[in-house]
C-alpha cells in the first residue's frame, strides 16, 4: 500500500513509511486502486517533479495529482481508475467534510478511534468509519 501524505502547511517529501491503518498523522484514507510492483515505487515517485510549472501553480496536491497520474499511465496502480483528477479530489474533499461533519476530529468524538477512516474508491463505499 502506499500512503501519499500531505498537510495544510507542507508537502510530505519524501514519500515515507507508516502504519495506514492507525497512524495519529492521518486524517483520513482514500484507497484508489492496488499497487502492482510495489518494488518500482519509490524510483518512479522520486522522477516526479517536485516545483514542476511556475510557483504559483505549484503546491502538494498538484504533485501528489502528477504522481497519482504517473503511477496510474506507467501501470503501477490497478484495479482503480485515477485518470479524472478532478473526480480523485472530490471523492477525497467529499470524503473528509462528511468526517467533519460527523465530529471525527473533534476531541470527544466517541467514535472507534483505533482505525483511520477510509473510503475505498473502487468499492464506492467507507470501510472504515
């Protein structure tokens, strides 16, 4: 599995390990497809332009979109179709304003905290609350 993580103030760059499923770093999860050769990913994330156009166009969703799109045109991630971005996005923004919503970040949410919320985008559906 491979975790592409990005926050409000800064770009996780480098790609680097966690733990998906519990890791108090992440929000929440989209899943958008498999990984074919978990091997090739780190090569082909580190060929990804970091800063790629000008400066005001740049920031991390747009590399995490280039990367996304690279994987998915050299065959990397399967089982997912990942070729609309703007689809991408709004699946994942849709996904964590109904997180919102619900009180999943608030800190007397009742909720399981044990698991990251995720949503798998190939099934159409949360598997995770």
């Amino acid at each position: 599995e491979i975790v592409l993580v990005t926050g409000v103030q800064t770009c996780a760059l480098p790609i680097f390990r966690i733990d998906p499923d519990s890791d108090p770093r992440i929000v929440v999860r989209v899943l958008l497809g498999d990984v074919s050769r978990i091997d090739l990913v780190d090569s082909l994330l580190g060929a990804v332009p970091v800063g790629q156009g000008s400066k005001e166009d740049f920031n991390c969703v747009s590399w995490i979109k280039d990367a996304l799109l690279y994987l998915y045109q050299v065959g990397v991630i399967s089982r997912g179709d990942i070729s609309d971005w703007e689809s991408v996005k709004s699946t994942a923004l849709t996904y964590v304003n109904e997180k919102k919503q619900q009180g999943r970040f608030e800190s007397g949410w009742e909720g399981d905290t044990s698991r990251v919320a995720t949503f798998d985008r190939t099934l159409g559906r949360e598997v995770y609350p």
